[in-house]
C-alpha cells in the first residue's frame, strides 16, 4: 500500500481543542453540541471551518487554521470560542476542558448521529461508551516523509514530560482515581490506541496499515488512534498526548513545546546527528508513571535508564528549546511551561479545589469553568 505524504510547510502548526459543554447551575453535561453547529454552520452550509463535531453530543472541537506561530493559531481557537458563547451563553450553557468531567456518567451520554460514530460504538461497545474523555492534539509540518518516524520516535523520549504538564483527570464518576491522568490509560484501550509502533522506515508502516486494512481492523488511516501519529492528509506529525487543558495559558505552553520539540529534532537531523530513541519499554513505563504521578513522575530519560524527576530534565528542556522557541516566535508561550510547574498542574487544582469543598465535585467544575473563562489558572495548587 502506497501512503503518500502531503506538502506541508516545516514546523507550520494547528491546535484542535476539545471542550465539554456544561449545565450552568448543575454542572453536569449538557447533550447540546447539534444546536451549536446548527447555529453557527455557514449561510450557504457545511462545516463550520473552525467549530467541529466529536463523538459525543456533550462536546465541541475547536480547530485552528495552519498558522505559522502558536499564538496565532491559539487566536484562531480564542476567536472559535467567543462565538461559541454566543450560542451557549443564552442556554446558560458553559465551556470547560480537562481530561474528563469529575462526576459525569458515562452512561448518561449520547453519541453524535454520525455513520463513523455508531460504527465505532457497535465494534467498541463498552469500552467506546466509556469513552467520556478530552483532549488537546497538535499538528506540526514536517517538510519530509522520512523524517517523520525518526521524529516521531524521538518524542516519545518526552511523553511523560508533556503527559505530566497536562495532567487534568483525577476524577472519574465522581471518585477519586489516583491518577493524575485516567484519561491516558482509558483511551488506550480502543483498538489501534495508545502509543505508537516502533517503525522507522515508511514502508513499514504502510505494511502495517494494508495488514490493518486486509484483515477490516480499519477503512480509512486516521482510525489509527495512536498517542503519536502521522497525519498523511496533512503532511503533519499530529501529537495526541495532552490531556484537555482548562486554560489557554496551558494550551498554549503544551502546544508551544510540541511545536519546538518537533522542530528541534528536525533540525538536529539536518545537522546528522542521531536523536533520541527510548525502547518502547521504557516509553510505556514512562506513559503509566506520568499519568500515576504527574508532576512528580520519575521518568526514563534514555536507553541507558538514566532518571530524573521530570520538573528537573524540564528545566533542563526549556533552557536547550529557548533558541528553537525565539526562532519559532512562541518564547513567551514556551514560558507557560514554567507558569503549570509553579501553579500547578490542573489535577492538583482540581484536587485542592475538591478538599477545600469537603469533596464536593461540582465545586471542581466550577472552578474549571471559571479557569476557561479567565484562560489561566486563578490559584497556586498545594502538591499532591
């Protein structure tokens, strides 16, 4: 099978954001997302270039354009999000983000009417309607094709950096999980999800999709739901790792350091150097402790298993990304990272939030919308 890869500006960046929509008063979700892409679906029809359908009715995507820098691309999604208020506030109606809801049932929702939707709910089944999850994935250009694995493999060495970051679901049906990331072990468990195979040659992974394809495990490419996958489409590596974040502050700093990560590890293929290659042991060891521990994860750092806490190799990150970020126009996005390691992550916010209310989790949704509202974190979070 020929999979060819589409022209694509290097390091041209797009941001897809999810967002659930919430009741209001109660907090609970609201099944709503067909009345909002009615109501701002273009004059002459079709998709709103900007709002976008998901899977289930309690949710909206906003989608960037390509743009050139994070901060225009997170303007594209500011812009999306005001006209969505023009819809919701009326139905009284708000906008939240995170890994998942804190007390929602899944049980309790409804799937888009949607042909590629019921058909992954019927193969799914339990495991597809559990699906009440949220997240941030972000597309960056790589000019081409053969750098798109070896970059690709390379990111995996910082998964736990960027799951860490991102960290925003410790509630799950109202309990507590003790992750700081339910999210990214749930997800996992669709078909084809979770982190990617070990390829590095193009071939090999088109071997893998006609093997896919022959044998109906999926019709079309992007059924492949990997953490980390090329985007043929798009001439992008699309970077699924992020939980929902709550605040643009944070989006802006995750997707700031996907954006100069990619473009760093091209660079340094360009200069012959070799990249980082952590075995895929130690990539899934380092996946399940950033989504136990969050911030304070010690990671596998390479293929010799050295570790450090992740806040301290990140300080480390920041200082060798800085020229990339002042080359890429994003150094005052870049600097968000430091703003999540001194507020906090949100599960710890949200936790803190929830023992302030004896435990009460509708508290914790009202903070997240608050933090939506205000596109920052609004208190420092004690560590947990």
């Amino acid at each position: 099978m020929d999979i060819p890869f589409a022209v694509s500006e290097r390091s041209s960046v797009g941001i897809e954001w999810e967002l659930a929509l919430v009741d209001t008063d109660s907090g609970d979700l609201r099944q709503v997302a067909q009345t909002i892409l009615d109501a701002v679906a273009p004059p002459g029809g079709g998709d709103h270039p900007s709002i976008r359908q998901e899977l289930l009715l309690n949710t909206v995507e906003v989608v960037s354009q390509v743009r050139r820098t994070v901060g225009e691309a997170g303007a594209d999604l500011q812009r999306a999000i005001e006209e969505i208020r023009a819809v919701t506030d009326p139905l009284r109606v708000e906008l939240m983000s995170a890994g998942t809801h804190p007390f929602a049932r899944w049980d309790n929702q409804r799937v888009t009417d949607k042909e590629r939707y019921q058909t992954l709910i019927d193969r799914t089944q339990w495991w597809g309607r559990q699906m009440l999850i949220y997240g941030v994935h972000v597309h960056v250009g790589i000019e081409d094709r053969d750098k798109v694995l070896p970059i690709s493999n390379a990111m995996l060495a910082y998964y736990g950096h960027l799951q860490a970051l991102s960290a925003s679901s410790p509630f799950w049906g109202g309990k507590e999980t003790g992750y700081a990331s339910n999210r990214a072990l749930m997800f996992q468990q669709l078909p084809t999800a979770g982190l990617p195979f070990h390829f590095t040659q193009w071939s090999e992974l088109e071997h893998y999709v006609q093997d896919l394809t022959t044998t109906g495990v999926i019709d079309i490419f992007d059924e492949i739901r990997w953490d980390l996958r090329p985007s043929p489409k798009f001439g992008t590596l699309e970077v699924r790792i992020c939980d929902g974040v709550p605040t643009m502050q944070e989006l802006l700093g995750t997707s700031a350091l996907t954006h100069c990560l990619v473009e760093h590890f091209s660079s340094e293929l360009d200069a012959g150097r070799e990249l980082p290659d952590l075995p895929p042991w130690f990539a899934q060891e380092n996946k399940w402790r950033s989504a136990r521990y969050g911030m304070d994860s010690w990671l596998i750092l390479d293929q010799y298993a050295h570790e450090d806490l992740v806040t301290a190799d990140l300080a480390r990150l920041l200082e060798r990304l800085a020229p990339v970020a002042e080359k890429l126009g994003c150094t005052e996005e870049l600097g968000h990272v430091d703003d999540i390691v001194r507020y906090g992550p949100s599960y710890r916010r949200q936790r803190r939030v929830a023992e302030a209310n004896g435990g009460r989790l509708d508290a914790v949704v009202a903070s997240l919308v608050e933090e939506m509202r205000a596109g920052r974190p609004l208190s420092p979070a004690a560590a947990s």
